[in-house]
C-alpha cells in the first residue's frame, strides 16, 4: 500500500508540473525542434473543407471477423441511442463500399491487428469523409450540438481535451524534443477516442501520408509476421507494430503542430471503463 501511495504522489507531481509549465512557457510550434521527424511533411491541401459543413454522421469500427461482445453490443448501442445523428458502423462486410476507387487500402491492411485496423480506418475515413468517430465505448451525451458549434467554424478538429499526461502520446517517441513537449503540452491534445473531423485538411492529409509512410516501411516485416487472432496484444509473435505507432504517437504530435486549428469539447469524452 505505501508503494502506491508513493506511486501516486508522484504521478500528481507530474501532473501539476507539467501543467505549471505549460502556463508559465506557452507553447509555440517550432519546426527547428521536431528537425528530421514526419512533423516537417507539409500537405498541400487548400483547406477548402474548411468552409463547407461536416456531413452528420458519426463512424464507428468493427475490423474482424470475432463476434463483438455483449459490453461492446451496450456501448454500439449507447452511441446509436444516445448520439443524436446517424451512426455507422464499418465492419468486414460492408468496408469495400467505403473504400475509393483512387485511394485503395494500403497493402499492410490486411496484416495488421484488429485495433490497428481501426486505428488506420478512423484515419482514412476523417481525411476522405469526414465526420465523427468514436471508439466503440458509452458516450455520455447526444453530439448534436457539438456538430452544429464545429460547423459555425473553420477549425480542422474538435475532440475532448486531454487530461492527463500520461494521456499524452510521447512515450514512444524518438526525438527528444518532441517527446518533451507532448509530455509537457498535454493541455493542447485532444484525445483520440472521439472527434469530429473535416475532410482533406493538412491535418488529416499529414496524418494519412505518415502512417502510409510507416506501414510502406513495415510491410516486409507484417507479410512475415501478421497478427494472430488477439485483436489486442499478439503476445509471443514478432508482429511489428507497437501499439500507439500508427494512431496516437502520429495523432497527437500533429495536435501540436495544428494546436491553433482545433477545438475542445467535453460533451465528445466517451466513458473510458467496462467497454470489452
């Protein structure tokens, strides 16, 4: 027990330190910091989504063939009841009517683990359609009126914000600067379970690009060792992809760079317990 009162006295101090020092030194993204990392690959993109309404409709990821579970059935029906727009849910079965005749899956799809199935499709669905995505989890209220408020505005994002830390992204980041500011700008992030997005912004066009980038690079490595049937973990396998790399370790240092183009809202916070 005293073990874990130590472990939490630590954990507050460096909550209420990095959360002090984002105050006192405010963030200003600096590409010279983040020299030799994907943050420095700049889209093209116009922004014309910017001005046009997000399409009401909020998609949601099944990627295997395993039957979902009863807490997972509660949770997809949370979000139909609950949303207050339509819901769609992606499974094996209907994915193909999805995918764009000029922007094919990339070949490592098929490789990859169920979770990082989904951690590429909530990628490829906010650049091509936009809209909302949510993880598979209860929400607490309808996300009605959080897209009405996105769509009174030009932002590229709007996600609840993340509250903690360790909530952050940064533990599997390689340069160090970065890892640094993720671990103390935390209050600049949204979480990556729910958001809204515009379609073919510079955010979602980096974000696309960098994991295709990454899975170019693993793809040898998955066709010799893809996933086994554990949807989470693939303990004892030489798969290769750890488990942030292709979502939030790419996700979140874009929050960084775009911190100015995203919004932050509570209502989009699902609830984080007893979703399996």
């Amino acid at each position: 027990r005293g073990k874990k009162v130590v472990n939490r006295m630590l954990w507050w101090h460096k909550q209420i330190r990095t959360y002090v020092l984002s105050l006192i030194h405010p963030y200003k993204y600096d590409m010279v910091r983040y020299e030799g990392t994907f943050l420095s690959n700049t889209s093209d993109s116009n922004d014309i989504s910017t001005t046009l309404p997000v399409p009401k409709i909020i998609y949601v990821f099944w990627t295997g063939e395993n039957e979902m579970s009863k807490n997972r059935k509660r949770c997809l029906d949370s979000i139909i009841s609950t949303s207050g727009v339509k819901v769609q849910l992606i499974t094996p079965q209907n994915l193909k009517e999805y995918i764009l005749p000029d922007h094919p899956l990339h070949p490592a799809y098929e490789y990859l683990s169920y979770v990082h199935r989904a951690d590429y499709l909530r990628c490829y669905f906010m650049n091509y359609y936009g809209g909302g995505y949510v993880d598979i989890k209860m929400i607490r209220t309808s996300w009605n009126k959080s897209f009405d408020r996105f769509n009174c505005t030009n932002a590229y994002l709007v996600g609840y914000p993340e509250e903690k830390f360790d909530g952050a992204a940064w533990f599997e980041q390689k340069n160090a600067n970065l890892k640094y500011d993720l671990f103390v700008y935390w209050r600049l992030l949204v979480g990556n379970g729910g958001y809204i997005c515009r379609p073919r912004t510079k955010f979602t066009e980096e974000w696309l690009f960098e994991i295709h980038r990454r899975l170019d690079e693993y793809l040898p490595l998955l066709r010799k060792n893809p996933s086994n049937e554990d949807p989470y973990l693939n303990v004892g396998t030489d798969y290769p992809i750890r488990w942030t790399e292709i979502c939030g370790s790419v996700f979140h240092p874009l929050c960084l760079k775009y911190n100015t183009h995203l919004l932050r809202d509570k209502a989009l916070f699902p609830i984080i317990s007893a979703y399996r």
